[in-house]
C-alpha cells in the first residue's frame, strides 16, 4: 500500500508536529508513525465533541434565562397595583371629558360601577350648574347653557378621564315646563339619590349673589335625610355684595338655625364644606379639582363609602324633591 503524500515541514501545523514530538522548524523528513496520526485524529475530535457540548450547555442555559425572565414579566404586568400606588396616581386636573348618556329615568342611567365613582352636580334651576360642568372641564359647549330657567331636564352622565363621572342632575325650584315634567324631573332625582350607590359626593350649588332660600336649606337637608354626602359650590361670587355679609358664614348660620337642623340636632356633626367659584373671572377652579381628587384617593382607598338609606314606601313620601310648580 503507497504511503500518503505529506507536506513539507513549512506547511505541517503546529499540533501536528508536536504530536509525533518535532518542532515544525527544526523537525527531520521522518514522517509520523499510523498511530500518531490516529491520536491526532482521536484528539480533533474529542475537541470538537467538547465545543458542540459547550454550545449546547450555553443555549440551554440562554433559553432557561429568556423564558424565566419572560414569566416573570408577565407576572409583573399581570399582577395589580396596590390601592396605596392607586390612590398615589390621582391628578387633579381635567384632561379628557366627553358625554355617555342623556337618561330621562334612572333604569336609563349607566351600569353602576364601582371603578367608576360619581361627583354629581345639583341645585336650583338657574344657578349655573352646566357652567360650572364646563369650567371643571375647560369646554365650552359640553353641557348646553340657557337662560331659561329649568333647561337641564335629562340626567347628564360625563365620563373624565375614563376614571370617574361628573354628573348634571336637572335642577330644582322654579322651572318651565309642565306639571308631569316637573313629576318625572323631581322622581329621577329622587331614585338617582336614594338609590346610586357609586355616588361618592353630590356637589349643591347655591347662587352666592343672594341671601340663602327656604328651598336651598331644605334641598339640602333632603339630601343629608337620604344618606348623601354633599359639599356646598356658591356661585356667582362675582356678583355678591362686597359689603354684604360673607356668603359661607351667612349660610352656614342658615343651616344651622333651620327648622329640623341635622347639624344643630347632632345628628351630622359639621356643617358641609363651602367652595367659592365664578365662571366668569375664573376663580375656585383649582380648589374644587383638589376636593374631588381627595375624595376618589380616598374611595379607593376605602375610607369614603356611602351609607345607602333603606326607606319604606311611606318614608319615601316625605323623601321628595322640593320642586315648585310653574308660573300659572
């Protein structure tokens, strides 16, 4: 059998020559034994068998590394935040507002949501209930504004921010417009407080321009009877008298020396908050945000739940809205 052609001593690699023991420079022409060539080849691929080994180790280990950290993550995003981290995220400032629904009836009303807290918007007929909607919200036609006293007839449901709704109840008192309009306006207020458990706070406006009404204090007194928390918005303030008595002290004195008082009776123990605002020099804006972001950081938090008033058919009698009939 013809031995293999080999090459020259320049061209032999260095482990070659060190296998069979030579310096590739200074090696003579013998050539490797068989067996030399055998442990070379034996060598080659016991090195290769370790690197495919290495390299599989590695991407296993890769593949273990990506697919924990991807449950992880997961995990991370699936997981909720706590009510503290909730509560912490709450801004005071308006940045989306758009309208869901008109109801003429409360069954009418949207879905009650407890992710979705209600601030709702009441008062007398004329007092500037939509105004003060589209000051909240820097819009200028988000709820119509009229001049006709009673124009606000339908229950308004605006969802803010896609976190809460501000919600514009028709008005009270004075009103044009029917005998059975004024029935059904008066009813749907009527079941929309007694009855909406995600109603966080009712905000009642009172015209600070005048002195405090027979109708205002019992509005109110209505609604405080039903188990609603109410905080008081005086509107107009540019209006007022300067040299007339402050509007929150004049109806605080009101309140409290009214027939029946809740508050004079201890039955509420303080009187509501007072905000005073303008739609016209745009003043009490920032204050009133404030308020309502304490009171969604605190229904999340817990701390701020409705106690929902149980009332029998001859309670709800008296539970009326005090709604006057129109000029005859």
């Amino acid at each position: 059998m013809q031995a293999p052609i080999l090459a020259s001593r320049a061209e032999r690699p260095a482990a070659y020559s060190l296998l069979v023991g030579k310096n590739p420079n200074t090696a003579r022409t013998s050539e490797p034994s068989l067996d030399a060539a055998k442990a070379l080849r034996a060598t080659q691929g016991t090195a290769n068998s370790l690197t495919w080994s290495a390299l599989a180790v590695l991407f296993v280990y890769r593949w273990q590394w990506r697919v924990s950290r991807r449950f992880v993550t997961v995990g991370m995003c699936s997981s909720k935040p706590s009510k503290k981290a909730l509560a912490a995220a709450v801004k005071p400032e308006i940045n989306r507002s758009e309208i869901v629904k008109r109801s003429f009836y409360y069954s009418q009303c949207p879905e009650a949501d407890a992710d979705l807290p209600e601030i709702a918007v009441f008062g007398e007929s004329n007092v500037g209930k939509s105004s003060l909607v589209n000051f909240l919200c820097r819009r200028k036609l988000l709820s119509t504004i009229s001049k006709r006293p009673g124009h606000t007839k339908l229950i308004h449901h605006f969802l803010i921010d896609k976190s809460w709704y501000l919600v514009d109840l028709p008005g009270i008192g004075f009103a044009e417009a029917k005998g059975k309009e004024l029935k059904a306006m008066s009813n749907i207020v009527a079941a929309y407080v007694r009855h909406r458990e995600t109603l966080v706070e009712l905000l009642y406006l009172v015209d600070a321009s005048r002195p405090p009404k027979d109708l205002d204090l019992a509005a109110m007194k209505w609604l405080v009877d039903s188990g609603v928390y109410i905080s008081v918005v005086l509107t107009k303030t540019d209006l007022a008298r300067k040299q007339g008595p402050n509007p929150i002290e004049s109806l605080s004195n009101a309140l409290f020396k009214m027939d029946g008082s809740p508050w004079r009776l201890g039955q509420v123990k303080e009187l509501p908050r007072m905000f005073l605002t303008s739609t016209k020099i745009r003043t009490g804006r920032e204050e009133l945000l404030q308020h309502i972001a304490d009171l969604r950081r605190r229904c999340i938090l817990g701390s701020h739940s409705r106690q929902m008033s149980h009332t029998t058919k001859a309670e709800a009698k008296h539970l009326q809205v005090p709604m006057a009939p129109p000029p005859g």
